[in-house]
C-alpha cells in the first residue's frame, strides 16, 4: 500500500511539475504556427499568448480585447476632427498616429449626450518596479490597461497593438534596455514616439546613452525597425523571460528553445542573444555548482555541455563585435531623464503634442 501511495505521488509531482512547460509549449506552438504561415500574423494575439502563459491560462482575453476594441474606436472618433494641420499624401495614416498618440498620452473628452461627458485618462509611467523584477506582470498589456500605468514594454506594445487595429504601420525599435515606436510621415520622413515621457526624440537622444555605438547601430542591434513577423518572434523572447521570472533558472533548454527561434526570425536580436547566453552559463554555473567543480571544461566529458559552452562564448564575442556595451541600469535612469530635463536638445521640433 506504502508503494502504491509513493507511486502516486510521484506520478502527482511530475505531473505538477510538467504542467508549467506545457503551457508555456502550447504558447510557444501557438505563436511558432504564426511565424511559419500555419495561421494569420497578430502581434496582439501573440503578446495574449505570452501574458496568458504566465497567468496560467487565467487571463481575461474577452476583456483586454473589449479594450482594445474601446481604444480603436475612440482613436478613431478623435482622428475625424481636426487634430493636426499637415498636408502630405499620407495624412490619413500620420492623422491616425496624432489621434492614437493622443489618446494614450492625453486626457480625452467626448460629449455623450447634453449633460453627459466621457473622460479617458492618459496612461501614464509606473516608477514602481519599471523593470517587473518583483512583479512580471508590469511589462504586461493587460495590466497597463487595467491599472492605467505601464513601462517602456507595454506602452510601446498597446501603440503597436492599437495601431495594427487601426490598419496603420508601426514599428518597434530597440534602445538598450529599451523599446521605443520608429514612424514614417512623408512631409518629415523618420521619427522616434516615446510613450514613456510623451515625446518625440530625436536619435540623438538614443546615442546619447553613451552605450549606443556606432557598430551596433550598423549591425542592427538598435535603432532598427522590426517587421510584423520579427515583432511576433520577439514574443518568443517574452514568453522565455516570464518562463524564468515564475520558474527559475534551472532548465535553460525552453528558454533557449524560444530564443532559438526568435533569431531564426531576426539574427540580431540583442536582447534574445543576451538572454540565450545567460540562461546558458547559468545553466552550466549550477552544473559545476552541484558537482563541487571550479572549471566549465570539467564538464566536457558531455558533448551537449561542451556544445553549450562554445555556443555561449561565440555568442558573447559575436556580440562585443558587433558594439554591444551592457548598460548599468542608473546609467538607464539618467539617459531617460534626458528627455525632461533637456528637452529643447533631444525633442524633434517638427512634431508637436496634439492637445
């Protein structure tokens, strides 16, 4: 009977154990079937995926796409007035922008009837724990639209979403340790929309970090533009980091399995090399750890580790090369200061806040 109960038991522990890779695999299976033409591109739906994995098949999608289908329409409703005095062949599109970027950035005001007034707040930047270190849910869409507040991932995210309902093109771009919106307006040609300060910077706001070297601007490690398929893949990226977040560090082989595939899709992710090689010393660290042992190349008597080791070190080499600098993340804080407390010097004066 004893031995029954212990079987059991164990069946039940690995059954608990099995259930979180599952769900994360069927997340990783839902948005690979995107990325290889099985089923239509949609990075909202892909961004659902991700945050619905991490929620443990408990998020609200009906909600969060009512919201979605709210913000549309008011973006919509604003982008019939006269919002912005531009002349271009594009307005339509560049007006859609002016009206989207109002309505997450500004208070809106709509008569519903005679006495009644439909107010919609700005979404705003959430100082607590930007980063989601103690809680992963604030890089969450779904989150930003329920609380009102948000990083410099949802934000960026919810623009792309909302633009993509809109039928309008939206670009995400990378900084270090950063997501921003990259536009394309025929009267001005390329600007940069940060949510995080309601801005348009100029690229001379990114370089400004200091951590922005021209290599990796070459290289297309930042300041590029994704596509609508490297923006699905690096989804990927987001449901191996909230892996890690809820699980641990410990079985890096999903983790790289989704990094994997974000850079069969896009080669100079940085942040997917990054997160590919660490998830692997850290695998390795625990290894030597375990077995009381000083050197990784004790551990080569396993070709898959040895295998392993080359990789992570071509990786972080390929990466010096190519101009990656890790950014400290109070370097991070001041280089987004800059924006409020020098304005006039990285503000693209061309674009104005429509009010």
């Amino acid at each position: 009977m004893k031995i029954l109960l212990l079987i059991a038991g164990l069946f039940w522990i690995i059954s608990l154990s099995a259930q979180p890779l599952e769900a994360y695999q069927q997340s990783y299976d839902f948005i690979h079937k995107m990325l290889r033409d099985e089923m239509p591109l949609s990075f909202k739906d892909a961004v659902w995926a991700t945050e619905n994995a991490y929620e443990n098949d408990r998020l609200d999608i009906k909600a969060c796409d009512q919201e979605i289908e709210f913000l549309t329409q008011l973006c919509g409703i604003i982008s019939n007035t006269e919002l912005i005095a531009y002349t271009g062949k594009d307005k339509d599109v560049v007006t859609k922008h002016a009206a989207l970027f109002k309505t997450l950035m500004d208070t809106v005001s709509l008569p519903i009837d005679s006495t009644h007034i439909l107010f919609h707040l700005p979404y705003t930047y959430d100082f607590d724990d930007p980063t989601g270190q103690k809680d992963w849910t604030k890089m969450f869409v779904s989150k930003l639209l329920k609380t009102g507040k948000g990083n410099c991932h949802s934000l960026p995210y919810l623009y792309k979403i909302l633009s993509d309902e809109l039928g309008i093109p939206c670009y995400l771009a990378f900084a270090p340790n950063h997501i921003y919106i990259k536009l394309y307006a025929e009267n001005t040609g390329w600007y940069n929309t940060e949510l995080t300060s309601a801005s348009f910077p100029i690229d001379a706001w990114i370089i400004a970090s200091g951590y922005v070297a021209i290599d990796a601007i070459r290289n297309g490690l930042y300041m590029d533009t994704l596509s609508n398929k490297q923006a699905v893949a690096n989804c990927l990226l987001d449901l191996a980091q909230g892996y890690q977040h809820k699980y641990g560090k410990e079985n890096p082989e999903f983790v790289i399995q989704c990094c994997n595939t974000v850079l069969e899709y896009h080669p100079t992710n940085v942040n997917a090399l990054l997160t590919k090689a660490e998830a692997q010393k850290q695998y390795i660290h625990s290894l030597m750890k375990t077995k009381n042992l000083k050197k990784p190349e004790e551990l080569f008597s396993d070709p898959m580790i040895k295998e392993m080791f080359s990789d992570m070190e071509s990786t972080y080499i390929q990466l010096h090369k190519w101009g990656y600098r890790r950014m400290p993340e109070e370097m991070y804080r001041q280089w987004m200061g800059l924006l409020k407390n020098e304005p006039n010097a990285y503000t693209n004066q061309k674009l104005k806040i429509p009010k």
